[in-house]
C-alpha cells in the first residue's frame, strides 16, 4: 500500500511498533501495553476448544507463578519500605465527621497506592521516558529503587533455593573455569552480536580461577539475575498472563457456545 507520493504507507500500529523496537531493553520489558497487543495476537491464532483450552490452563499456572514471585519479592518488600510514607500522607488529610465512615477505606487506599506507585510507574511510563524527561526520571528512580529494597530478601534466600549451585562453584576445578573461558571466546566468534555478555562471562571465569571466588560468583550472580526477574520481569509478565487468561476464558466461551 502507497500514499500520494508513492511511498509506502504506514499504519500507526506498524509505526508503534517500529518505534518500540528502537527503544532501550529495559523499556521493552516494562511495556505491559505492547505485551499486552503481542498477547491479543497470540490468543487470536487460537481456534479449536483444545488448543483454548490448554493454553488457558497453563497462562493460569503461569500468571499465578509470576504473581506470586511479584508479591514476594517486589511488593512485600516495598509495602515495608513505604508504609510509613503511606501512613504520613494518611495523617495529613484533614479529618471530618466523614473520616469515621470512610476513613478505614481511605487509610487502606492511600497505602495500596504508596505501595503500588512504582509499579503503576513503570507500567506506564517506558514509551514517554524516552520523549519526557521527568518521565525518564521517575521511571530510573523507580527502578533503582525497587532493586535496592528488592535486594534484601533475594540475598536472604539465594542460598536457601541455590545452595548447591553455590557449592558448586566453591568446589570447581580449574578444568571447569579453563572451559568457560574457552566457551566464552567461541561464542565471542559465533555469536559476535552478543560479545559484551560473552567477554563477561570470560572475565568472571577467569577471575573465578585465579582467586577462587567461585562460590562468590554463583551467589552474586544469582541475587542480580533474581533481584531483577522479581523488580521488573515478574511484575511486567503477570500483568500480560492476566490479561491473556481472561482473553482466553472469554474465547473459550465463544468457542463453547459454537460447539
């Protein structure tokens, strides 16, 4: 399809998404909107019962896991943090006769929403930080802030859930760090694209080997992967399985109805 001029037209879903390829990965990972359209897609392949059916009950289970990672990890943890605010904010409202009615609700409102605020920024803030730059800061004050309380409780059952991993590590042969190294380097050749990550991994396995700081590593390595799974992905990829189940459910219905 042309325009006038004989260019190529192009829709504004297909300039949307040619904009949010171009923006940064950490954007990309907070846009539950664009998931969200990608999610519409997928559920719009569908047709049969079965195949509705099936998809439903494992979006379920996986929207139920990353829900409960949110929570545990991420919300849990910034209610402690920013409760007291919730409470100062809660106190600075003027009270009334109305605040014996209402005023439980409100308390309870104002809390969910201190607690809820960096979530709600990130959830719509990735596509106009990179237009805005109050935007820009809200949203890289939030995340900071979420990895830096976040953080806390990660550390504390790193251990618990990777334990052997760790020792793993602390008990690595020099073969094993030599290999890794040699892995790494290959895969600087084979996949160019990604050397940053792979030079990274070398460097890790070199350091790893002269100092033997191997269990270190696997527990340092473990509390950033998951600190960040929990303060941005978990959040991010509940939201989309919750709007893709009640997707499904709906077309389950529809397709129930036709059978």
């Amino acid at each position: 399809m042309t325009d006038t001029t004989g260019r190529i037209a192009v829709t504004p879903l297909e300039h949307f998404r040619m904009q949010h390829r171009r923006m940064g990965w950490l954007y990309r990972l907070l846009d539950v909107g664009y998931g969200v359209e990608l999610a519409v897609t997928d559920v719009a392949r569908l047709s049969s019962r079965a195949a509705v059916a099936w998809s439903l009950a494992f979006d379920a289970a996986l929207c139920l896991l990353f829900g409960l990672i949110w929570w545990r990890y991420d919300l849990r943890s910034t209610w402690t943090v920013l409760d007291p605010l919730g409470a100062g904010l809660v106190a600075a409202i003027p009270k009334g006769d109305w605040w014996e009615i209402v005023g439980g609700a409100v308390d309870l409102l104002v809390r969910l929403i201190v607690t809820l605020g960096p979530s709600f920024i990130q959830f719509r803030m990735p596509y106009l930080a990179m237009q805005h730059d109050a935007a820009w800061l809200a949203l890289w004050a939030t995340a900071v802030f979420d990895m830096a309380t976040d953080s806390v409780d990660v550390r504390a059952d790193v251990p618990q859930f990777f334990g052997w991993l760790i020792a793993a590590g602390n008990q690595a042969t020099p073969q094993v760090w030599w290999s890794l190294i040699g892995l790494a380097l290959l895969l600087c050749l084979v996949r160019s694209g990604q050397w940053p990550l792979w030079l990274g991994l070398a460097g890790l396995a070199l350091y790893c080997l002269l100092f033997g700081q191997g269990g270190q590593v696997v527990f340092w390595a473990n509390v950033g992967f998951w600190t960040f799974f929990a303060s941005f992905a978990a959040q991010s990829l509940f939201l989309i399985q919750l709007a893709k189940c009640g997707m499904l459910a709906m077309k389950l219905r529809a397709v129930s109805q036709l059978a």
